[in-house]
C-alpha cells in the first residue's frame, strides 16, 4: 500500500491559511480543507494536506518553526 498524502490537522481556519501560505511560498503543494472526526462532526478543526511526493517531512518543520501547532497527522492513500 501506498500513502499518497499527509494531513496536518490544525486548531483554525487562519492557521491552516497561514501553513498554506508558508508552504506554498517555500515550494511546497499544499490544499485547506475542513476536518471531520470519525463521528462526523467539524469541530473547529481545518486541515493542510499536503501530498507525499513533495516534502511531507520538510513542511512539518516549516509549519511547527512558523508557530502554527500541529494537532495531529494523518496519513491517507
């Protein structure tokens, strides 16, 4: 199996517009979505996912040395 993507769950919306930001200026493909916990409620979460081929690892490190916490990380196929 392979995963395809990495999620980033972070605490709001500004944040995850903030980490797209972040990422995209530093070469990195990345996309906001809303995020839905197993029961499907939205909560306040948003998420960044951002594909696995471009720097999973590298935009981690970029989002945690802007300030924007992490929450969780996901990986999906």
């Amino acid at each position: 199996m392979v995963l395809d993507n990495v999620i980033f769950n972070v605490s709001s919306v500004t944040n995850a517009m903030r980490g797209k930001t972040l990422l995209e200026h530093n070469g990195i493909r990345a996309y906001v979505g809303r995020t839905i916990d197993a029961d499907g409620n939205n909560g306040c979460g948003y998420s960044i996912t951002v594909p696995e081929g471009t720097g999973a690892e590298r935009a981690e490190r970029l989002l945690k040395s802007a300030g924007i916490r992490i929450r969780s990380k996901q990986w999906t196929d």
